[in-house]
C-alpha cells in the first residue's frame, strides 16, 4: 500500500515537472501577451525581472513547486487574477459533467453487459455489439452537435447549449459518457461469459440454478473486479475528454477555460488547467489501485 502511495507521488512529481517545462518552452513570449510586441526593450526586461524570467530554469522550476506546495498556481496573464481562483470556478461544473458522464455509463454498460452475456450468440447480444462498436467509433465532436441537431434543433426537447436550463447537462454528459460506455460493456460482457465458463457454475446451472440468478448472485460479484479497473482508469479520461465536449455545448468548466488559455496565448492558466487534469487523472489511477486492491487483496501482492 505505501509502496502505491510513494509510486503515485512520484508520478504527481513527474507530471509536475513536465506541465511546467510545457509552459517554460511553448512558443511565444508572456510579455509580448501583457505589453504587445511594440513596447520598448526597457519596458520588456523590467518585467522580465518582475516575473522572474530571466532566472534559470532550474530556479524557477523550483520557485513553481514552492508556489503549488503553498496553493499558488500563479496569475493569468490576460484575466489579472490568480489562477487557483479561475480554476476553483470552473471546476465544480467539469466535475459535475465528469459524475454525471459516469452515470450514463454505469446506466448503458451494466444493462447491456448483462443482456449480452445472458443472451449469447443471439439478437440481444448482436445489437449490444453493434452499439458498442458506434459507440467507440463516433468521437465526441461529431457526436455532440449529432445529439443538439436531432433532441435540441429538431425536437426541442433539450437546450442548445450552456449550463443555465433545465436539462442542460443531459446532452453533454451523454456525449461524454457514450464511448467510456461501450468498452465498460463489452468488458463486463466478457468479464461474465468467463465467470460463467467456470465448472463451479457449470454445475450451480446443472442443478437447476436459474440464469438469471445465477447471474446475479454469482457471476455479477465475480466478475465485476475488471470491469470496476477498467472504468477507474477511464474515469480519469472524463476530465481530459471533458475539453471537447465542454466547446461543443458552450458548458462552463475548466475545459473551454484551457480552450480560451491556448487561443489568448495565457500561459500560466494553460498550465494550472493541464496540471489539475493530468493530476486529477493520477489520482484517480491511484485510488483505484487502491479500491483493486481492497477487493481483492491478491492484486495487492
């Protein structure tokens, strides 16, 4: 467990480190972003010094982690504010896309999981294939504007796009969650027709063990350890995936903040976003090693 809990330190270490190098190299000069690029060389190297640019690299990598350690992301270079606060804003609304994006996957995939492994080989489980395969295969960004044509335009059942009217949330959290949805499915699928092979349910069955409860009580509790790593580790792919989606329906999150950092050329906002997403996505890795683990105390060893 500690040996989990200093491997994950380390990577949150890595990732760090690499989020700032991103910053320290990316094209483009901060100063030309706060003073234009006509302002005198004076003026430039004054605020050079201020922003403590002309330090090396290895001293302001140090000064970044001192800032972090003490819940300073640094300040926006456009907005004039720090960048925690902008991201303490924003991250409520990406989280609540990400929670509800995990819902419509545990609604689509256990259903349909189930539905196939019961019904093997017949019309049940080549449908779920089907809709697992366009599933994986549509991206998020021709499956949003897909879902506002036909239950926003052409309905009129849903909004367009922002996070103010009821039912706002419900088109992009399907977005979202279509694709991690299929592959939960098919892995649960899987999961259960292995489980299912066993001799020891082989012979629950033989005995006259009815399927379905046979897959409830038995197969389902067995074959969920999988199928709860898989959608631990893609949990983590919500909030990076969350960046399109959150364009796509004008949604409030940090995701469209990153979008506005990149095009305003606002490095240290770039920054703070792309670090609590790879951090978030770390620990999310984390925990799920750790509620393996607590499952099944084998995969602790």
């Amino acid at each position: 467990m500690l040996s989990r809990l200093f491997d994950t330190l380390l990577v949150l270490l890595g990732v760090t480190t690499l989020v700032f190098l991103l910053g320290a190299v990316v094209p483009g000069d901060p100063v030309d972003v706060m003073l234009g690029e006509r302002a005198s060389a004076a003026d430039r190297e004054a605020l050079r010094a201020e922003m403590g640019l002309d330090r090396p690299l290895a001293v302001r990598w140090l000064d970044y982690l001192s800032g972090l350690a003490h819940g300073d992301m640094g300040r926006s270079l456009v907005r004039s504010r720090p960048v925690a606060e902008l991201i303490g804003e924003r991250l409520p609304a990406t989280l609540t896309l990400a929670g509800a994006a995990f819902l419509v996957v545990v609604a689509i995939a256990f259903p349909l999981g189930m539905l196939a492994a019961l019904r093997q080989g017949r019309w049940p489980d080549h449908l779920a294939g089907v809709l697992a395969l366009l599933g994986q295969s549509i991206p998020n960004f021709w499956l949003g504007p897909l879902l506002v044509l036909a239950f926003a335009i052409g309905l009129g059942w849903l909004p367009v796009s922002g996070a103010e009217a009821p039912g706002s949330l419900v088109l992009p959290a399907i977005t979202l969650g279509t694709s991690m949805a299929a592959i939960g499915m098919r892995m649960l699928r899987a999961s259960l027709l292995e489980v299912m092979g066993q001799d020891w349910m082989r012979t629950a069955l033989a005995k006259g063990l009815a399927p379905r409860q046979a897959l409830w009580r038995h197969a389902l509790p067995n074959a969920l350890l999988p199928v709860v790593t898989l959608l631990g580790l893609q949990l983590g792919g919500l909030l990076g995936g969350a960046v399109i989606t959150e364009v796509v329906f004008a949604w409030p999150g940090i995701g469209s903040l990153l979008v506005d950092a990149i095009a305003q050329r606002d490095y240290p906002l770039m920054q703070g976003v792309v670090l609590v997403i790879a951090c978030g996505y770390v620990l999310l890795n984390g925990l799920t090693d750790l509620l393996v683990a607590w499952l099944d105390p084998r995969a602790a060893r």
